[in-house]
C-alpha cells in the first residue's frame, strides 16, 4: 500500500496548495534527504518499513535540513496532529504513478535529479581508479533484500567499472520480503543467499542494503575461508580506517577532520582516529543527529566532516545527504575490497590489523521486549532508575563517569557534575578505562529496551571473557533495582 499512502500524502499537501514532488517508483532514503535539499523544500515524507516486515509500514519524517526532524520539531507536529480532525481534511486524487499524469501541485522527479545525486555520490570515491583497474579480477556479491536498492547501488557500481553478482531472487521489490524472515541486513539470515551464490561462483565478499536502502551488512570470507557476517560496529571501523588511510595516502587528510558516530557505537574507532590525528565527535542515537553535526560543521568551518557511522548498520561519506546512505556505503565497501585486492590482501586481513595494531573489540546488545499501551513510560521507568548514583565499579572495571544523556550532565568519579555537550536523550551511559562502556536506553522505534555492552582488550579471549562478566555483573545490578526485569 506504500504508493497508495504516498499519493494521499501528496494529495493531502495538494488540497492545500502545498506544492509537492513526487518519485515514480520506490527510491532509496538518502535520495529523498538529497532532493529536500537540492530542491530547497521545506520537508519530506518517506514512507517505508524500513528493515522490519510490511507490518511496520508508515512515514518518516524530514526537515528543510534533509535529516529526520529532531524531537523538538516532531512535538510540535504531533500538537498539531492532536488538534486536527481527520475527517476534514481535504485531499485530491493523485494519478497512479505508473500514468505519469501530473496535476496541479504535484509533479513527478525525473532523471535530472538522480543524475545530481550520483554526481554527489561520486565525489565522495576514494580508489576509483584501482576499482576499474581491479574490475575483472573482483568477485562480489549484492542483494537489494527485495528493496530500492537495485537501481541505484548497481548505478553506482557500473560508475566505478564494478559488475557485482547479483542475488536475482531478491533483485526485484516485494512486499511480502518472501525470501527472508526480517528484510534486516544486521542479520546474516537476510545474507544467506547471497553467501549461498557467493560460495558458487567463489566470491570473498557479499553485501546486502536493506529495502528502503540506508543501511548496509556485509560478510567476509575469514583466514579459514569461511563467510562471517561483520557487525555493524566492524564495518564502521573499517570504512572509518579506510577513509582515513586513503585520503593520509592522498595527502588530502585535514587537519580539522572529524569522525561522528552515535555514542553506542564501537569505541574502537577513537585509537584509530587518534592515529591518524582525527578527532571523533559522539552524538545520541539516531542519525538525525549526525546530520545535525555536518550542518553545524558546515555552517561554522570549524570542522570538516569524513565519515559518520551508527552501530545499526548505518553509514555515510560526503555532505549530499543528511541520513545514513547505503548507496554511498556499497560504493566504499566495493572500493575498499579492490583497494585491499590491490594490496595483495582481504578485508578480514585489514580487520585483523586493526585488531593486532589497537586491541580486539568486543561488543553485546541486549534488547528486551516490552508490551502494552504502557510500554514506553515502563522502559523509561527502568532508565530513570538508574540515574543519579553512581556505580564505582562493575566486575573487574572501574567506573570513569555515569553520563546522563537526559539533563547532559556526567557525574565523575571524584563526585564532580559535568556538563556534556550533546543533544539530550533519555539514556544512562557507565564510562570504564579504556574505552570499555555500557549504555542503556529505550528504542525509539521499537518496544525494546536496549543494553549496549563494549570491551577492548589485547587479545579477543581476553575481550571475549570481558565483556561475558561485564553483562552478567550489569544484569545482575538491573534484576536489584528491577524485580521484574
């Protein structure tokens, strides 16, 4: 029902004399976040399930800025919704999209537009030249999960030599997601196939971008041959040291570089940076948030932004979009497998220097299902609790701060109180030595109550037995204060 909600939406705006653009056919979020701004419109409506079942289908809504409106601005639209009787609002009929009739106040976005966004997209390359040239000896592997993807990412692709293998049973959009259980890349389920046609015609890399297209899992072959699927937290490293190591290559690094990741996101990336000279910036959840930086950074010159990444399989380079774009990130993963093949090595050998270099990650997120109409105010509830005292230990670590995302203020462990700058939301976050941290918060879009656990150590037992005590030491303070958790 998705075009049937998208030309009600127009025909709503329309009845009202708002004047409305309007795609033809499914396209990805980062085109919709690159066309409110190139074509300086006030906002835009994204209808999506994004990477959960047709169930899920509804709106997002954006700002004139191309990001997701923040909190703030989605209140005040939400006041408004309250007060308006539905039954009253107008709305014209929009022709189906497949007439290419328009009326008045409505018109369709044509290729000049697309044209401009892949333009966009590739001034972001990094090894365009060793692609092409690594072109025929790549084997890699895509699938758009039933998605928008496919035009765009193959676009992309094709502009920089590459031809993927493409998974032809989940090319073609479908609303029933009938290969997959969850149309979610963070899943290695939802890559199965792909890995399945990867081990046919002896791939090392598949890739796959959820169905409205912003955001990307990938799996590798490891040191033994077999696929593993990469956390979201993985291919933001890589892609951040990948970035980094290629413009330092280029002598096109900046001084004033900067890495912005949400503040759940591996802290891995922080001793990469650091070697580099880069600074990372940490935002809340969401990458609304992230596009709020590179509009600040943008508008001020302070700094210039390189990359930015969410632990959800989040990603993007370049300032064209102001939401996470998996259009972008497909061409960066198809980049960085040539460049390391031009190397004479593999992504799982990068990762593993990354770990060699800077200390094996580890990392856990729990999500704890909630229900009812009181779901939201129980799973605050539990977050509020643990606000306000400081824990000064948990196991073996010893507690740096406890940051209170909902005032940004962090109690330290002389006792001090602490401002942080960043936007306020409603999460708890324990800061540890060495980068260690436990982050809980509630989802915002799912009833889920979420616990995000990071260690680094020297050596992956060592991470791995971490953070296995960590959470169980953390359940056990949250099972004291919560009965029923």
């Amino acid at each position: 029902m998705s075009e049937l909600f998208a030309r009600t939406a127009a025909g709503v705006l329309a009845a009202n004399g708002i004047n409305v653009y309007i795609y033809s056919e499914p396209h990805p979020v980062p085109m919709l976040s690159f066309a409110v701004r190139k074509l300086g419109a006030i906002a835009g409506i994204m209808i999506t399930a994004s990477h959960n079942p047709k169930e899920y289908n509804g709106y997002k809504v954006y700002g004139e800025d191309g990001a997701q409106m923040s909190p703030e601005a989605t209140a005040e639209v939400v006041e408004y919704i309250k007060k308006t009787d539905f039954f009253s609002i107008e709305c014209v009929e929009v022709p189906p999209m497949a007439t290419g009739r328009e009326i008045a106040c409505v018109k369709k976005m044509g290729g000049s537009l697309e044209r401009a966004y892949f333009h966009a997209v590739l001034k972001t390359s990094l090894s365009r030249n060793i692609a092409k040239k690594q072109a025929k000896d790549l084997k890699i592997v895509y699938t758009p999960i039933h998605g928008s993807g496919y035009k765009p990412v193959m676009t992309i692709l094709s502009k920089i030599g590459i031809k993927p293998y493409v998974v032809e049973e989940q090319a073609l959009p479908d609303e029933n997601f009938s290969t997959v259980e969850v149309p979610n890349p963070e899943n290695r389920e939802a890559l199965s196939m792909g890995i399945a046609l990867a081990e046919k015609v002896h791939a090392d890399v598949v890739f796959g971008t959820d169905p409205d297209c912003d955001r990307l899992g990938v799996a590798i072959r490891n040191s033994a041959g077999e696929f593993v699927a990469l956390t979201g937290n993985q291919v933001g490293v890589l892609l951040s040291d990948y970035v980094m190591l290629r413009l330092k290559e280029e002598n096109k690094l900046p001084s004033n570089g900067v890495i912005v990741k949400s503040f759940v996101s591996s802290g891995l990336v922080k001793p990469i940076a650091a070697y580099y000279g880069v600074e990372v910036v940490e935002t809340p959840v969401g990458f609304k948030y992230i596009g709020e930086k590179i509009a600040e950074y943008e508008r001020t010159g302070e700094k210039e932004f390189l990359f930015g990444f969410e632990e959800s399989c989040g990603y993007l380079r370049g300032t064209h979009a102001r939401d996470k774009d998996a259009v972008v990130a497909s061409m960066l993963v198809a980049e960085m497998v040539a460049y390391y093949t031009y190397k004479g090595k593999s992504v799982f050998d990068r990762l593993s220097y990354i770990y060699d270099k800077f200390g094996y990650a580890a990392e856990k997120t729990v999500s704890i299902k909630y229900g009812g109409v009181n779901a939201m105010k129980e799973m605050n509830a539990v977050v509020d609790g643990l606000k306000g005292k400081f824990i000064s230990k948990i196991d073996i670590y010893n507690v740096k701060a406890v940051r209170d995302y909902s005032t940004a203020t962090a109690i330290t462990w002389e006792g001090k109180s602490v401002s942080i700058d960043s936007a306020k939301t409603n999460a708890v976050y324990y800061e540890m030595e060495n980068g260690i941290f436990i982050c809980v918060r509630p989802s915002g879009t799912e009833p889920k109550l979420k616990i995000y656990y990071f260690v680094r150590a020297n050596d992956v037992a060592s991470a791995e037995k971490g953070i296995a005590k960590l959470s169980e030491a953390f359940s056990e303070i949250l099972a004291q204060k919560n009965k029923n958790f």
